[in-house]
C-alpha cells in the first residue's frame, strides 16, 4: 500500500520506514503537518499516516477521498483531531494505536511531579554555576500527601499506582470507574478531588465535555498551592485561566507536556527566532512551570509499538478485519 505520513521527523522515519518496506508498503515522509493546504499532497496515496497535531477536519476528509485515499491511520491513541463522522460518510476507515506505551507516558507524569516538588532542574542549572545555596529549593514529603486522578484509566492508573505505593492517599474522578483503579485509591466527585488534592494529574481525554475542564471555576476550587500536571490532551486546560492562577499563587506548580496551542510550536527548533505566542511565553517565564514538547510517549518501546500496530493496522484494514483500533463516529 502507498501511504503519506505526516508530520514526518527523523525519527518517525528511522522507526517505520524499513519495517514498511519489509511488509511490502511504501510510505512517503513529508514534514508538513495535514490541513486543508497540504490535503493536495495525498494524490496518488490510498493511506494516510498522521500524528496529534494535523488537523483532519470534514474539508481535508474530502480532499483525501477525492484523491483515493481509503486509510486513514493514527500513529496516537488520541483521535481527537479527525471528524470521524466526515470520515465515515467518505468511507474512510480511522486506525489508531489503542496503546504504544501507558507506561512511557505514566513515567513522564511522575518525572514531571518529582522535578517540580524538588526543583532538581533548578538545581541542575545552579551547580553548574557554583551556586550551591538551597534557598528557592524547599520541597515536600510526596509521603502522606493526596494526589487526585481525572481519568482513571491506563495511563492514570499506573501513575497513580507508584504514588500509592510511596504512602500517598490516591483519589479519582472518572465517569467510568474501573475495578482497575478501586484497587489504588478512592473514587470521588470531582469537586472532591479538586477540594483535597495537593497534586492532580489530568488522565482523561480531550472531548466537548472535558474542554477547558480545567478553568477559572475549577481552579477556584483546589487547595492553595496544589500541583497541577497535564500530560494529556492541551485544550483540557484554560491557559489564560491558569496564568491568573499562577499569578495569584493559587497554584503552586504546573506540569504540561501538553498545551491547547502547541500544534504551532511543539516538535520544531524555534530557539532562533521569534516566537508568537504570548500566553505559551508568559507560561515559560514562571519559574514554577515545567513544560515538556509533547514528548511524554518518546520512548524507544513505545516508538517499537507504534510501528508494529501501524503496520498490523494496514494489514487489517487490507484483509477487511475490523479490530479495537477502528475508531467509529459515536451513533446519536
Ligand atoms: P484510557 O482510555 O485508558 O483512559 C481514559 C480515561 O478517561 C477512561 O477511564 C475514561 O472513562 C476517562 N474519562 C472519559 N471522560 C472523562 C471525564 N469527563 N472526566 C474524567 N475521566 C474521563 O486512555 P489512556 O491510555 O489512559 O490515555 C489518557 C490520555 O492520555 C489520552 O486521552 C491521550 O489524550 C493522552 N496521551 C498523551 C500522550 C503524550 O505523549 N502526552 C500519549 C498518549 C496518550
């Protein structure tokens, strides 16, 4: 099968290519993002391969099936970015990778909460200028503090499971609670959780109804001083809401390896010029922010992972299997 990918790094293509090929495909890597501009590229591709930041709207739908396209593949369990209505009215079939790695993105939460308790990125940049005073350093006991989960499910659920592990109490908020979970902490209201964490981890996806979840009201709620990490989905926080929030020192430390308007910035090398986004600058300046580009999945296993399931899912699709990784516009 001849398939575009999107979105196209080095890595992208060092991890694909040569399993690819080796299955008889032929994939094309273009660096350019899919929108409405670049949909024009897929002439001649009966595949597409994109990432979180294309964008795959009804227009660029129309545009792939005009051209022939007849897959569209998700290298991200996220599908939040594609119109799967438009898609299956165009016959389109949406494939995704259900799960590359929970843990990669698990262990990326906890260094995101151990980094910003203790400050060691601080104090990695003061060493090495001789500056060895603690003041600014002071931390707390992740022992006997309460950590609260949005979205209990496989990447909530083993970053919780640590934390429980070390003697903190674990809450969660889910729509859907699982056995899985009951097993690590105690679901609660979400106002609860909100109320009595001192740290809370955003594990839920990015939906109409989890838009901008995190805002001026919510925020309202927490405890002072309370941690914030996000390594899901950007929209699920306000941003502007959470400078307010983090000028007031209502918070007290944030964690993003995500942010709503990173499709702009996150994955490029901007350090030589002049970046234009004020609210992504403003939340860099503060020195209790640590934010990561997108990369909590970068690991080798999880890279492994997404090339074998996207290669299995080229096979399902060729052989007409519908498997877990089809997603479908929800029916009503
Ligand atoms: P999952 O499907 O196993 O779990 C998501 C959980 O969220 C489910 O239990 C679901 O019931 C719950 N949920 C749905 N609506 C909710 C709501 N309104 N409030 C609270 N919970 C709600 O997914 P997962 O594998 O654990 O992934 C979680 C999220 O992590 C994904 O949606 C994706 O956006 C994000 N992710 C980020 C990266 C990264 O590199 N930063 C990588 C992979 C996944």
């Amino acid at each position: 099968m001849k398939i575009a990918v999107f979105s196209a790094k080095p890595y992208d293509e060092r991890f694909l290519k040569a399993p690819a090929e080796e299955s008889g495909h032929e994939l094309v890597f273009f660096e350019e993002r899919l929108t409405a501009t670049t949909a024009i590229l897929t002439a001649g591709f009966a595949g597409v391969c994109v990432f979180v930041n294309d964008h795959v709207d009804a227009v660029v739908l129309g545009t792939l099936a005009k051209n022939g396209v007849r897959l569209l593949l998700l290298r991200c369990a996220g599908f939040n970015n594609v119109d799967l209505a438009a898609a299956e009215s165009f016959n389109i079939s949406v494939r995704r990778v259900p799960a590359y790695s929970p843990y990669a993105v698990a262990e990326h939460a906890l260094a995101l909460i151990f980094t910003l308790n203790r400050k060691t990125h601080r104090a990695f940049n003061r060493v090495r200028e001789g500056n060895f005073s603690l003041d600014g350093l002071l931390g707390f006991d992740i022992h006997g503090s309460t950590a609260g989960f949005i979205g209990t499910g496989k990447i909530g659920c083993l970053t919780a499971q640590p934390l429980a592990a070390m003697g903190c109490r674990v809450l969660g908020y889910d729509p859907y609670p699982a056995d899985g979970f009951s097993k690590i902490g105690e679901y609660t209201k979400l106002e609860t959780l909100l109320a009595e964490s001192d740290i809370i981890s955003l594990h839920c996806p990015l939906t109409p109804a989890t838009r901008h979840l995190i805002n001026r009201d919510t925020l309202k709620l927490m405890k002072t001083g309370v941690m914030l990490i996000n390594t899901s989905r950007g929209g699920l926080i306000d941003s502007e809401d959470l400078i307010e929030a983090l000028k007031t020192g209502k918070i007290g430390y944030v964690g993003l390896d995500v942010y709503e308007q990173e499709a702009e910035v996150f994955f490029e090398d901007l350090s030589g010029e002049i970046i234009q986004d004020d609210v992504l600058q403003r939340l860099v300046t503060f020195p209790n922010v640590l934010i990561t580009s997108h990369q909590a999945f970068f690991t080798d296993t999880a890279m492994r992972n997404i090339t074998a399931t996207t290669l299995a899912n080229i096979e399902d699709f060729l052989a007409g299997r519908s498997t877990a990784a089809e997603v479908k516009a929800k029916k009503g």
